[in-house]
C-alpha cells in the first residue's frame, strides 16, 4: 500500500519522524506531500524543505517526497494514492481530523488513517498556552 502523508512537513517537527516511522510499518511507501499555499510563505522555501526531508529519508527507499498545491486529496487521486495518513498528536486535533476524514471519504472516496503520535510528542494548542500564561500558570507542568 502507498500512502500519503501531507502538510507543510518540517523535518524538525515534533512527531513527524515518529509518525513516517510507523507508517513504514504497514506501508510499501510514503510519500510525504509538502503543502504549498501560493499566498503564504514559511521560513524555508518548498524546495529548501523538500531538500531537509530527501537528507532525513536519504537510507529509506520507501521514502519519497513531492510538492503540491491545492486540495490534498486531490494530490492524492493524481498520484493514485486512496489512503491518507495524519498524525495526531491531541485529542482535540484528533476530532477536527477524524470529522474532516470522513468528509474527505464521503467526497472523494481517499481513506484517511489517523495515527496518534507517542505521548512523549503530544501537543497543546497554542490557544490553550495562551490562556494558561494569561492565568500566570507555569504551562511546562501541563505539558508530558
């Protein structure tokens, strides 16, 4: 099974290596998708990105990696991908991610695999960090 794994993905995100690593093991190839929105523009350029992943992934044939614009799933029936993997790294993510993966399935007919990354690599999101520093609260003891 080929399968995709999209996003604006930076090779130094927390859980990214964690989720690829697992994906590898039921998966024949991944093709991690670096998400390109033409009005918005990260630290990095796409190609500088693509670069930094190709270096990660260098002893890992299974491993490739591709630049898109537009709708993922639309990426995916272009690369005649049906299956989407997503990492997950809260339970607040994995909601949003699991209502969007049954739209996308319901519209397209592209499955999405939903992985929950190591606890070790769980987020908060930066709106509940907000709102525990605006309390005064030390947010590192909410953090695992």
């Amino acid at each position: 099974m080929k399968v995709l794994f999209p996003g604006s993905f930076d090779p130094f995100t927390i859980g990214h290596d964690d989720i690829v690593k697992r994906t590898l093991a039921f998966a024949d190839e991944v093709v991690i998708a670096i998400g390109v929105h033409p009005l918005k523009h990260g630290a990095t350029t796409p190609e500088e990105r693509k670069a930094q992943i190709e270096e990660t992934y260098k002893k890992e044939p299974r491993v490739t990696v591709e630049i898109y614009q537009g709708l993922t799933t639309d990426f995916a029936k272009r690369l005649g991908i049906g299956v989407i993997v997503r990492g997950v790294r809260n339970t607040v993510d994995f909601e949003y991610e699991k209502n969007i993966a049954e739209v996308n399935r319901q519209l397209t007919g592209v499955e999405t695999i939903l992985l929950f990354s190591d606890p070790k690599y769980a987020a908060v999101s930066s709106s509940v960090v907000r709102e525990l520093e605006s309390y005064g609260k030390d947010i590192h003891t909410f953090l695992p």
